[in-house]
C-alpha cells in the first residue's frame, strides 16, 4: 500500500530546498517503485498569512493522517512582531506537540570530503559521527506553569518550568540506547544534575533503564562540561541524550563542528515511528530566493524518512551515497564553498543528486 508523505514547505528557504528533495523522491519513485503520495499544506509565516495562524486545523489534520511528514523550514523578521502565539516558531512547536514526536534525532557528520569547512582542526573532527537524541515534547519547552506576570511592585517577572516525569526520561533515554546498540554502544546523557532536581531525576531514570541494555555504556556529562567536551574533543561522543533545551544547544554547537549546518537533517519521531523530517537549519530569509541555498539537508532528510518511517534501507542508502558522490565531485552551494571547487545554486545542487542517482547500478 502507498504510504502518505505531508510536504510542508514553510517559509524562507524552504519551498527551494524542498522543490529539490521532491526531484528526489520522483526518481525513487519512478525508477525505484518507491509507493508514496505527496499532499502539500501550510505551515508557519506562509500559513499565518493565508490562513491567520502557524498552524492551521487542516494542517494538523492532513500531518496526522500522512505516514511521515517533510518540512522545509519555519519564520522569518517580518514575522518578529506578530502576536507570540501566532508567530511561526509555534507551528513548527505546535506540530512537534500535538503528533508526540518526541525523539529527535540530529546527527552531526563531518564529510570527509568537506573536512576543511569546520571550525576545528581537521584532526579534531576527522571522522566525527555524533547521534545527538534530544527529548522534543518536554522540558522548558511546554512547561507549565509559564509566562510573565507583574508583581505587587509593579515590576514584571518571565518564568518557565524545567520539567520531566519519569516515563518521558524513560521513553528518550531508551530510544538512545536502542540507536547506541546499533553503533558504537556508547551512551552519554547530559544533564545540570549538580543544580537541577529535574536533571537529578533525570539521572536516576538514565542509570535504572542502562541496566536494561548490558551492551551499552552510559556515561554522564553536566551541560556545560559537555559543551566545552564538543569542541575540545568531540570525537568522544557517539550518543548524546539530552532534554530539550540543552538539546537545542549542543546540538548547534556540534553542527558547527561538520562545518555546514546545511548539510544536516533530523528526524522527529513519535512512539510508533511516524516522523516529521526537516534539515536543522533554520528558514534563511537572507538568502531565501536567490537560487542559491544548500538543498542537501534536506534531500538527506527524505534519507532519514525513507530510513526510519518507511523501512527502505537501501533507497536511503542510495541517496545518501548519491549526495557523496556529487561533494566528489567537487559540487558546491555557497555555504560549503571551497577553493578549487564548483559553485553551484540550488536547483543545479538538486539536479546533480538526481543525475547521481540516475547513474547508480
Ligand atoms: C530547532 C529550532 C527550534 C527549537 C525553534 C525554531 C523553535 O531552534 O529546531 O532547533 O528551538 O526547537
Ligand atoms: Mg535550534
């Protein structure tokens, strides 16, 4: 039976990038018998403008309904002063919320053939493969109680609430073992346990589930340490586990290290494996529509998709090594640039992954 993809292009960038990985699920399509169906639907700043909130009740509807969703990327300055629940950061958090997808999955790979791009030594980040795992439904995220209130004096105060109940720790802590199993059996969960009672619990729930998964090795980090660790050494780490916030961080931080955030996807998953796909770059409103944004992460998202929703293993696989086989040869947007290489725009970016998939036996 086909399987239901929901495209939701957003804003900025994101309609070019995923114009491109479309190309992309067309040829697996088409010369693969891939069996999936596209439908489009608004989310964020466009949404917002054609039907006056981020997350339109149609949207919702159609993301539930679709087997794995692909998502361009949300916001943009002319955004910055609407309402805050309107903006369009809440539609891609309002999604994230109402489907439970919980686990999100950012891994950060260094090509080797774009080495030179990162801000460390090449020997520092030779070979670097993070699985960064970090909690999506939780934390200061969607604690409640939250927001600003005005004391007695007059002066305003901003509160957030840092929480986790145990089954939550649970359920993202086993999802990183059971990843960790597949990969290098290392296992480090990062926490603020010498401040937080929520990360002291957080720390318990890690150590009890460890025990379920003798192969694995757990270790522990505090958030700071584990900053400072990513760019000292960053080859230590093969899983990181982490709540949301500190998730959003590092998880930046060790994009940094591949030297080109626009290479990178994330998965989103919930409990049955259904998924939301996005590159982790953001919506790039400098450069959205000038042809010349990095299509890549997000053609390695429709990877991830194919990988983690759909089971077709090889297909992923396929696109994974049709995009190493374009940086081979020597293909280039502006964000991954390099003396001596070929600088390409998107569309031509798009093309060439197709015409590398074309040409695989
Ligand atoms: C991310 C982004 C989002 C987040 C924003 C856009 C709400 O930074 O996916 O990492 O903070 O989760
Ligand atoms: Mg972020």
């Amino acid at each position: 039976m086909s399987k239901k993809i929901l495209i939701l292009p957003g804003d900025g960038i994101g309609p070019e990038i995923v114009t491109e990985a479309l190309k992309v699920l067309e040829v697996l399509r088409r010369d693969h018998g891939l069996a999936v169906e596209m439908e489009q639907g608004l989310i964020g700043g466009a949404a917002y403008e054609a039907a006056g909130k981020p997350l339109p009740d149609e949207t919702l509807a159609l993301a539930r309904a679709a087997d794995a969703v692909l998502l361009g990327a949300v916001g943009g300055p002319q955004w910055d002063r609407i309402e805050w629940s309107l903006r369009p950061e809440r539609g891609l958090l309002g999604i994230r919320g109402e489907l439970g997808l919980f686990a999100n999955l950012r891994p950060a790979i260094l090509y080797p053939q774009l080495a030179a791009a990162s801000s460390l030594r090449a020997e520092l980040v030779a070979g670097l493969d993070i699985m960064i795992v970090r909690e999506l439904t939780g934390d200061v995220y969607f604690g409640q109680p939250r927001g600003i209130r005005t004391l007695e004096s007059g002066e305003r105060e901003g509160f957030n609430t840092m929480v986790y109940r145990e089954t939550e720790i649970e359920r993202i802590v086993r999802v990183a073992f059971t990843i960790a199993g597949r990969r290098r059996r290392q296992v480090c969960s990062v926490d603020k346990a010498n401040v937080l009672e929520v990360s002291q619990l957080w720390r318990e729930v890690a150590e009890r589930v460890s025990k379920e998964y003798p192969a694995v090795e757990l270790s522990h980090l505090y958030v700071d340490n584990a900053a400072m660790q990513l760019v000292r050494a960053p080859k230590q780490f093969d899983v990181v586990v982490t709540g949301n916030l500190f998730g959003d961080i590092l998880s930046d931080c060790a994009a940094m290290l591949t030297g080109s955030i626009g290479m990178l996807p994330s998965a989103s998953l919930d409990a049955a494996g259904k998924g939301l796909y996005e590159p982790i770059h953001g919506s790039a409103p400098d450069i959205a529509g000038k042809g010349v944004a990095n299509p890549l992460a997000t053609i390695l998202s429709v990877a991830m998709l194919l990988r983690h929703t759909l089971a077709q293993v090889e297909l992923a696989d396929r696109i994974e090594q049709a995009v190493g086989a374009v940086l081979n040869k020597g293909l280039r947007t502006g964000d991954i640039m390099a003396e001596g290489m070929q600088r390409v725009g998107t569309q031509a970016m798009g093309d060439a992954v197709v015409a590398a998939l074309r040409q695989q036996a």
